[in-house]
C-alpha cells in the first residue's frame, strides 16, 4: 500500500494476475471454454480477447516515440560521444555474457537430468523453419534507407540508430538547438505521462489477457511434457534468482532482494504480455524512476536489452536441445553442446527483430548440430505458455544490465533505487491539479483572442 493508504498500481496488478488465472483454471478445469460456447465466442475470444488486445497494442503504441524522444534526450544527458560508446560497449558485452551464460546453464542442468533419454517421441505437430537473415544483412539494416518507414514498421535497431544519429548532431550543432533541445525533453516528459496513464488500465489487462491464455492452454498439456516444462521453469528461475543476482552484486554492489521487489510489476507485465519490445513503456518506467538509472543510460540500455537480449530464449534453446536430441538418440557431446551455445549467442544478434525469433533461432541451433527441424514439433504445444515466462526473464536482464551499466557510469541514483517507494504509482499520478486546468484553459483562451 502506499503512504496514502491507496492501492498501489503494483497490488491491482498482482490481484489481477491471481484473479486472471483463477478465472482461466475456472472456465478450462470446467469445459466451459467449447468450440462455439457462448464462454468460448463472447467471453474468452470475445471480452479477454478484447481487452487485452487493446492493453498490448497501446504499450506498442508507445514504444516508438517513447524510445526516440527519451533517446535523443539521453544522448544529449551524456553529452560526450566517449562516453555514449562506453554505454553501449559495455551494454553489448554484458549481454552477450548473459545469453552465454543462460544457455550453458540450460544445456547443464538439462544434460544432467537427461530430460528425454528413452521417451522416443514422434512429433504430431509440423514447424516450418523460416530461413533467418544473415549477420551481415543485420549489420547493414541497422541503417534505416527510410526512417518513417522503419518507426512504422518498429524496426528497433534502426530507430535506435537513428534516435542517437539525432541526438550526436544536436550535440555538434550545439547553442542554436536549444530550442529544438527543449522540445525533444518535453516530448519525453508527455510520454512518460502516456505511459502512466496506459499502466492505469493495466491490472484489468492482465487479468484479461491471463484468463484468456490459461483458458486456452489449461494444465493438461503440461503432463505431457513434463520433464521438459519442468527442467525448463527450473532453469529460468535459477538464472534470474542466482545469475542475474550474482551478476549484479558482483558488478554494482545493488541489493537483489530490492531490485526482484521493485521488478516485480513490470515482470508481471513482461508475463502478461509475451513480448519484451511491447513491454519497453514499462521496463523504461520502472529502470528509471523504480531503480534510479539516469535516462542517459535507461534510454539506450532498455531498447538495446529489448532486441538483443534473449536470455529466456537462450535456455530454452539450451533445454530443447538437449531435450529434442535425448527423445531421438541423437549423441551431441562436448563439441556439440559448444556449438550450441555459440550459435545461440549469435542468432542472439543476428535473428534481432525477426518475428517468431525463438523458433527460428532454435531451427538454426537444430540444423547446425545436426537435430532434425520437425522435432520442435513436439514442444509446440507448451511454447505459449513458457514464453510467457522466458520474456519476464528477458526483461530482468535488461534492468539487471542497465544498473550496472548506470553505476559504473556514475549514473545511478542510490538513494532512489533503495527507496521502497519510489516511483510508485497511484491514483493521484493520474489526477490534473485544478490550477494546472486553469492555466491551461486560460492559455487556450488567450490563443482564440489574438486569432
């Protein structure tokens, strides 16, 4: 609760998880959710449908322009093109050493186990690999030939190229866009406001978007592949709650029990949602104002998380690799479970942006060691629900990188990110104060007499 005695943003969304997946248990364990019900039509595809839907495409709606003006405005915090390279130097590195790092303790704790070993499985379901783009074709589309074509399309490789392009060349044209400086901070500012007023609705689009997914996928196709879903949740939450939380005790000497407690919504969000670019309005949020990281930092290190990141991914890969190659006794080895966690590190960078990324990343690891491509058939079924959970880890790394990057930046607000109630969000975040109203109706007014 916060010192007001309100409600905080982070307890409705947390009662809306529960209730949400209550409500899916409810209508699945029931058989009320029937080809052609009136649950099925009007209710689950209907209203849950509806309202999540419209929850994920306003976040994406702030994605964007979020990331542009918040961008340029963290450049310009920086003011030093070294340092800017820093920035993003050591964010690639600390990344990189993530994914390396999820997927080695996939493959381990999976080998060990030896999750798949005399199942010989045949799969009922079909996957077409999609062929992934060349490194170099990644490399060469980071520079956008048309911006407005990649904001439209959210190619966010290039809108981050493009944002810190700006943001230098303000920088080198110096006293004369100062103008142009005010308005690129005031569009940050009127965004952040938009993304406390999408989060306002949140807790009823988690509930929607949660009921509708256990509604639909239930518990029973867990049984199947249980070994799998087990060995998998397992190693998920080994890399957040020992990994991550070595990695950034190690490197920034932050508290993880505060940084879990203040994720913890925007994990719910991440969950809710299955998508970590979706969720950038709100990992941004809560980096920021939640954790202390200047937006200098925030606004490169959440973006740049968001598209190469893939932490989650990356051990499920590990998991599946194992597992696929046990259920068809195929013998990878040393060398095989090496070239795994290579090629998994740099599909990482070289599938950024490609829809469907997990699969197509998983098809390359197949087919570089040898696995046969139809055997992701078997896992198909579960993948919904487990991505869910791979994205909620996706954006824990990205925060985890960014506040370590801020402090060995200088950047972090220690005082902000060990204050249990910053940050928060509550009812009155959302209130104009009557003053504000006057003032703007009296500038309003005062535009119409000079017209």
């Amino acid at each position: 609760m916060a010192a007001s005695g309100k409600m905080t943003l982070t307890t409705k969304v947390l009662i809306g998880m529960a209730l949400g997946i209550a409500v899916g248990l409810f209508i699945n364990l029931l058989g009320l959710n029937g080809e052609g019900t009136f649950i099925n039509e009007y209710v689950v595809n209907g209203f849950f449908h509806i309202v999540g839907k419209m929850f994920v495409t306003g976040l994406k709606m702030l994605v964007v322009p979020l990331v542009f003006f918040s961008l340029i405005t963290g450049v310009l915090g920086i003011g030093d093109i070294g340092a800017l390279g820093k920035v993003g130097g050591k964010s690639f590195v600390l990344y990189m050493l993530t994914t390396a790092i999820a997927i080695a303790v996939g493959i381990g704790i999976a080998a060990t186990i030896g999750i798949g070993e005399g199942v010989n499985m045949t799969s009922t379901a079909s996957f077409t690999a999609k062929e992934a783009p060349a490194l170099s074709s990644v490399l060469i589309d980071i520079i956008p030939s048309n911006v407005i074509n990649a904001m439209a399309l959210g190619k966010m490789l290039q809108i981050i190229f493009f944002s810190i392009l700006v943001g230098i060349s303000i920088l080198m044209v110096g006293k004369k866009a100062e103008p142009v400086v005010e308005l690129i901070e005031i569009g940050n500012e009127i965004m952040m406001k938009m993304v406390n007023i999408v989060m306002a609705v949140a807790p009823y689009a988690v509930f929607a978007l949660l009921a509708k997914a256990i509604s639909n996928l239930g518990l029973g196709l867990l049984v199947d592949l249980a070994g799998y879903v087990i060995v998998l949740i397992s190693a998920l939450m080994i890399h957040l709650f020992v990994t991550l939380m070595s990695i950034l005790k190690l490197f920034s000497g932050m508290s993880p029990k505060i940084f879990l407690k203040k994720m913890r919504e925007t994990q719910i969000f991440a969950f809710s949602t299955s998508s970590s670019n979706a969720t950038i309005p709100v990992t941004l949020r809560a980096v920021t104002d939640r954790l202390g990281v200047n937006n200098s930092v925030a606004s490169f290190t959440v973006p740049f998380g968001a598209t190469i990141n893939m932490d989650g991914t990356a051990i499920m890969q590990g998991v599946a690799t194992v597992f696929i190659a046990n259920a068809y006794g195929v013998h990878l080895g040393i060398t095989g479970y090496l070239t795994v966690i290579l090629m998994s590190v740099l599909a990482s960078i070289g599938t950024a942006g490609v829809p469907g990324v997990g699969l197509i990343m998983l098809s390359m690891v197949f087919t570089q060691v040898g696995l046969p491509v139809e055997g992701i058939g078997l896992i198909l079924g579960v993948d919904r629900l487990l991505d869910m959970i791979r994205t909620a880890v996706n954006v824990s790394g990205d925060a985890a990188v960014s506040v370590i990057v801020a402090k060995s930046e200088g950047k972090l607000d220690k005082n902000i990110f060990n204050d249990p109630n910053a940050g928060i969000l509550t009812d009155d975040d959302l209130d104009i104060p009557d003053d504000v109203e006057r003032d703007i109706a009296r500038v309003v007014q005062e535009s119409k007499n000079k017209a």
